[in-house]
C-alpha cells in the first residue's frame, strides 16, 4: 500500500515597498518595525462553540493498486464546550532566518471525530474502526521553531542542511470518550496527564529521502481509561445501539517515550 500523508504548516509572510526604481524589496523585521510600529506577526484564533471548526471528510485512498480501498475520518471538529477561547500565536524570523511561533496556553478545547471507517473500492463502508471520538483538553504554552537550523536551551544557533520543524508543547486530555470495532468496544472517562499537570512534549520533525520523520524526544506521562464495555446489543426497531457492562477500568502509568523515531514513507 502506498500511503501518503499530507501534513501541512503554513504562514505567509509578504511585505512590499516600491522604491523610486520601482523595485520590489521584501522588508524584514526591522524594516516592518520602522514602517508599521512594530515587528512580527500577531495571529489570533477565536473558537466559538463546539464546532467552531469542522470537516466533513478527510478521506486517503490507496492508489498503489487498481481500485484501492480507502479510509475515511468522518465529521472532525474543532471547538470548546466553555463559550468562547482563543488561542493566541506571536510569530517572528529570526536574523537566523528562522520562523518563531509562540503559542499561548489555553483550557476547554474539544477535538471530535465522528467516524473513522474502512471503505471498499465500491465506496461502501467495510469496518469502523472508531467511532464518536471526543476529547476535551487544556494546551499549555508552546513553541515552535522552522527552518534550516535549531536552537539549544541556551539560545545558541546550529544551522542544518534541511528545514526542521522543532516544537516544544504541553497539554492534558481532561476527559474523553469513543467507541471502537464497530461499537463493540467502548472506553470512557479519558484521561492522560502527568500526576494531575501537563504533558510535555518535545518533537523535532523533518523530511528526507527516507521519507517524513517525527523524533520524540521526550514525552511522559499517564493514561486512565475510567470504564471500558465490551459488546452490546442493537435494536432491531430503532436502531439504537446499547453497549455491554464494562469490565472495570485501565491505568496505565509512567509511560515514556525519548529518542523514538517514527518515518512515515511510501511503498
């Protein structure tokens, strides 16, 4: 199977000014400083309501054979169930030429996916895999570093041959639930924090021959999944599914990941 993930951070940054030869310069910080009063960009997202952002469908399809099959994530939200937040981004280059996005930290944010499912080359559905995915989490403040270098704790520069995504993040999921197998398995009270606080992460992320990469180097932290059914029942009249009595609950503590390589390539 060929697959192909597409995965897609963008920021554009333009900036004209016509001189008396009519040519065309972009204008860096400073320049933009002294034209406008200020440097960098400031870029705001303000969520309202639980599907402040939605997708009807993202669908993969598998190409590298005739009449491939596909996977298909159905319904994907973006929202908060507490009215109202935003999520604040500072972005600046560096002298360094190094893109800089500082992200503040905000809580209530609420991710869902209403289903993810297997789909023939007829284009009907041939296994869920999940479905009613909702997770409610806090995000805590981050930043992210691009292009051909990184910076160490101390601040100090190291160029690299190739463009590097460096992102130093935290969040908690505060609650969560979904069902998987088509429906037959049903996990909730989701929780993954570390000891009640923030998960940190630290990923650098880039593309080469080998493909596309994602290094963690450092994430920690623990999983309660607060009841868990299996199987169920469907009623022939309504259609209504009722999941099985759960069998207890899961924790899963101290887990940890440093220095894992994931490349996601074609084949």
């Amino acid at each position: 199977m060929k697959f192909l993930k597409k995965a897609s951070l963008a920021v554009s940054i333009a900036a004209v000014s016509f001189a008396a030869n009519a040519e065309l310069v972009a204008m860096d910080e400073a320049t933009m400083s002294a034209a406008t009063g200020q440097a960098g960009i400031d870029l705001n997202i303000t969520l309202e309501g639980a599907n402040a952002i939605s997708i009807g469908e993202i669908l993969y399809t598998d190409t590298d054979v005739a009449d491939g099959g596909s996977l298909s994530l159905s319904t994907v939200t973006v929202g908060t169930d507490s009215g109202t937040l935003t999520i604040e981004n500072v972005i600046d280059i560096t002298s360094d030429g190094i893109m800089n996005i500082a992200t503040s930290a905000v809580s209530g944010l609420k991710i869902g996916v209403g289903s993810v499912d297997l789909v023939n080359a007829a284009g009907a559905n041939s296994g869920n895999l999940i479905s009613g995915l909702s997770l409610s989490m806090d995000l805590g403040v981050s930043n992210t570093t691009i292009g051909k270098g990184t910076y160490d704790a101390a601040g100090v520069f190291t160029a690299d041959t190739k463009t590097v995504i460096d992102s130093q993040s935290s969040f908690k999921i505060t609650a969560g639930s979904l069902s998987a197998l088509d429906g037959q398995v049903g996990v909730s009270g989701i929780t993954f924090d570390n000891d009640g606080q923030n998960v940190e992460v630290d990923t650098t992320m880039w593309a080469d021959a080998s493909g596309f990469n994602i290094k963690v180097n450092s994430i920690a932290g623990d999983l309660t999944l607060g009841a868990v059914t299996l199987g169920g029942t469907t009623d022939a009249t309504t259609g209504v599914f009722t999941a099985g009595p759960s069998i207890g609950s899961v924790g899963i503590s101290n887990i940890q990941m440093a220095g894992a390589t994931i490349t996601v390539s074609g084949h």
